[in-house]
C-alpha cells in the first residue's frame, strides 16, 4: 500500500515506467532471449513441407507488416500529443510571464501564489509529456532484412530456405515488438502527464474563478504626494523633518502588508515541499523516485531561502520605519494627562429611625454639605443614592404606610436626594440613580449596632480625580453623617 501510495505521488509530479529503468531494459531483453529461443525450437520441429512453410512465411510476412503498422499508429500519437503540449506550452509560459511582469494583479497573496504553482505544476507536467513523446519519437535501431538474405544460399534446399526465412521473420516480429512495446510505455507517461495538466489545469480555473468571484480585481496604483506608488494596503507614514524644511519627506520604504505575509506563505510551502522531497527520498528505490526527491528538495530550499531573504528585506524596512516614528514621537509635545474617573462612596446618612423615612435634619444637613465640599473642585458625572433597611418586618402601623421594606428603603434613598442633595450644582436629579439596598445584618439573632447601620442610605458618585507623585489616586475618606441620637 505504501509503495503504491508513492508511485502515484510520483507519477503526479514527474510520471515514469514503475520500478528502474535499468530492470526494464534487462526484463526486456531477457524477454526477448526467452521469446527467440521459443521461436526457434518452434522452427526446428516444423515439417519439411513446403507448402505448409510457405503459409507460415505468409503468416509471418503478414505479422511483421501488422507490427509495422502499429508502430506507425503510435508515432503518429506521439507527434499529436507533441504538437498539443506545444500548444499548450506557449498558453502556461504566457501566462507565468504575466505572473512574473505583475502584469496579471490580484487582490489577495494566496491567490497569487495559488495560480503561479499552479502555472509551475503545468509546465512541468508539460515539460513531462514532451520529453516522453520525444524519447518515443526517437530513432530505434530496426532490423530489416538485408538484400541477399532474401537470395536462398548455395546448396541450401528449399524446405530449409523457407523454415530459416520463417525463423528470422519471426524474430524481427520479436525485435520490432519489443521496440514498439517501448514506444508504447512513452506515449502512456505522456498520456499520464497529460492527465495530470487537465486536472491541474481544473484547479487553476476553479481558483481563478473563485478569485474573480470573491476578490475584485486590484484598482490601478496611485500616486501618493511623496511620489511613491500608493495601493489600497498602502499607508504613508510620518517621517523625520529634515532640517530647514517645513514640510517632512514622505515614506521611501512603501511597506506593504503583502511584503510580509507573502514570504511567510512562501517559506511554509517551501518547507513543506522540502519535507515531502526528503521523504520520498528516502523512500523510493529506484532512481526516478530519488530524481524527484532531490528536485523537490532543492526546489523547496531555494524557494525557503528566497523568501527568507525577502522577508529580511521587509523587517529592516518595517524596523527602519520604527525607528522614524520613535524619533519624530520624542519630537512632539507631550499629551496631557487623560482624566481618571472613579465610583466612590461619598457620605452615608444614618442610622434612620424604626420604620421611619427621614430624620434630624439641621445637623445632618451641615455633615452632608461639608463631606460633598471636600470634593469641591473635582468633576463628578453621576450619583446613585443606595436606600437600606434592616432585616426585620414592618409593623401593621408603619406596613399601612410604606407597604413593604423595599419601598420604605426607596423613600429614605428619595428624601436625602431631594433634602441634601438637590441644591448641589453638579447634581441631578432627573439623571440620578436611586435604588434601594439590601440588609447586611442578617441571622438568628442581629444586634442592634447592626440593624441601626442597615437603615441608611449611602451616596455613590463617579467623581473624576487625579493622581498624586506616588501614582495614587487622591481622595477624601467617606463620612458617616449620624443624627445627634441615633435612634433605636
């Protein structure tokens, strides 16, 4: 299965006869010796009858001239199969000389180096089939009968003359079978070759239809005002002023993202066929497979090297380019600090009385304002007022009120909005957030320092500050504005 696996990779690339071709010639002409020998043991046990001699004279006259026939018919497939790799020859030649000159432009890089290996593997497969249709069409020693073999020999009988005449005919049957066999093998590797370009010469079309359908073709190169051609993946970066000039030269390098990737591509195919040419290498017995592995190999080191070297190219470029930008950076201004915003707690109000929504208003009212004042100065863009109770129920009195924990939590969060808060310039109520909270004392048994800290309210806002010389950011503590008695 592995041996058969190689000979159609092989013949895929570069078709040949299977096995050496130093075993066909010694398998052919050991036929030939075995066929001779039969022929001629065949010959001594004929009848010395002249008439049957003459009709295998006949026959083998006739044999001979079916043999030259053959021979005809596949010489004249040989120069048919020559004239249309010809043909074809010129078309792929045309249209890697297009892929070469960039006159043939595409979008996307692997489409580009889809089609040209694709060109690559048609002309191979061309080069493959001409080469085999000449090596067919090449002149091969055929033995004729000389003049005076014709002539019976003196005192040679009759009977004899005819059985040795059988003998040798036959023979050149043998000979000319042999040659036409050979001629045969060639016409095949260019039939084989041959297949191998249409079915290469599919994927080619199906590529470039893909490409035509799903990539535009690329628009005309413009002129950037620097004088360099400028494409779509072109971008003309800043450069260093030259000194006395108002205006910067502009970028020389043109740094393209298919500077990069197509190296990168390259490289990887080129890997990959240098793996394939090793193993095959070492693989294949016989000296076809070994041809093919070093072609490959060498191939796919050059195309690695190549693209290495384009690649280096690239990156001394793009490092050039940074350099550049790393010089006219240190040049400009520097940029003002962007603001740094932060959520914080600014003052909690609490603890509220039992079941109750507001408290004392005079002395919390100054403990507010003087914890907001500390943030005077600094720009804050939104407030959220949290609303909490403790985890007890209400009582029928106050449920007759409020109706529920939650909506008793929303008035305490509603009434230090519109009590302490609404006279702030940088307050809103219409855009303020106000929620409500839940118990943070929670358990069979809660102490009372715990429920009096769940009712209260805790203002948050998203206040802009800045950062002091250690990098941390500088604010004011949050304050707890309690009334004169807490209640209980």
């Amino acid at each position: 299965m592995t041996a058969r696996f190689i000979d159609t990779a092989v013949d895929l690339i570069w078709p040949s006869l299977d096995g050496d071709a130093n075993e066909h010639a010694a398998q052919e002409r050991e036929r030939l010796d075995t066929e001779m020998q039969a022929i001629k043991q065949a010959v001594t046990k004929l009848r010395p009858n002249e008439d049957e001699l003459k009709g295998y004279l006949a026959a083998s006259e006739k044999l001979l001239e079916t043999e030259n026939s053959r021979k005809g018919g596949i010489e004249s497939r040989l120069l048919n199969a020559a004239g249309l790799v010809s043909i074809a020859g010129t078309v792929v030649l045309g249209a890697l000389f297009s892929l070469a000159s960039e006159k043939l432009t595409l979008s996307a890089p692997w489409a580009r180096i889809t089609l040209t290996l694709g060109c690559l593997y048609l002309a191979v497969q061309l080069v493959a089939a001409l080469h085999a249709a000449i090596k067919g069409l090449q002149a091969r020693g055929y033995v004729e009968d000389l003049p005076h073999e014709l002539l019976p020999r003196d005192g040679l009988k009759r009977t004899a003359y005819l059985r040795e005449r059988v003998e040798r005919l036959l023979g050149r049957v043998a000979e000319h079978r042999g040659i036409n066999n050979g001629k045969l093998d060639q016409l095949n590797i260019a039939h084989c070759a041959m297949r191998n370009f249409l079915w290469g010469l599919f994927g080619v079309a199906v590529t470039a239809s893909v490409v035509s359908l799903v990539w535009p073709p690329s628009p005309p190169a413009a002129t950037c005002p620097n004088g360099n051609p400028c494409g779509p993946n072109t971008q003309q970066l800043p450069s260093i002023p030259s000194p006395g000039s108002q205006h910067p030269p502009g970028n020389e390098y043109g740094i393209t993202g298919r500077d990069v990737s197509l190296p990168v591509i390259l490289i990887s195919a080129g890997t990959c066929i240098t793996t394939l040419g090793i193993a095959l290498f070492a693989a294949g017995g016989t000296s076809t497979r070994r041809i093919v592995g070093i072609t490959m190999t060498l191939g796919g080191l050059g195309m690695s090297v190549l693209a290495g070297t384009k690649l280096d190219n690239a990156i001394f470029k793009i490092d050039k380019l940074i350099g550049e930008l790393q010089f006219e950076l240190s040049l400009a201004p520097p940029l003002r600090p962007q603001p740094a915003y932060y959520i914080r707690r600014l003052v909690t109000v609490g603890p509220f009385p039992d079941g109750d929504h507001s408290l004392a208003e005079e002395q919390v009212a100054q403990c507010v304002s003087s914890a907001l004042d500390q943030y005077n100065g600094m720009r804050i863009s939104g407030w959220e007022i949290v609303g909490r109770v403790d985890k007890r129920q209400l009582t029928t009195a106050r449920a007759a009120i409020y109706g529920s924990n939650q909506a008793l939590a929303m008035s305490r969060a509603t009434w230090v909005a519109r009590q302490f808060l609404a006279a702030r310039p940088s307050f809103d109520l219409a855009h303020a957030v106000i929620t409500v909270g839940g118990a943070r004392g929670i358990g069979a048994s809660v102490a009372t320092n715990d429920l009096q800290s769940d009712r209260a309210v805790d203002v948050f806002a998203l206040v802009n500050a800045g950062t002091n010389t250690n990098g941390t950011v500088d604010l004011p503590d949050p304050v707890v504005c309690s009334p004169p008695t807490a209640p209980r």
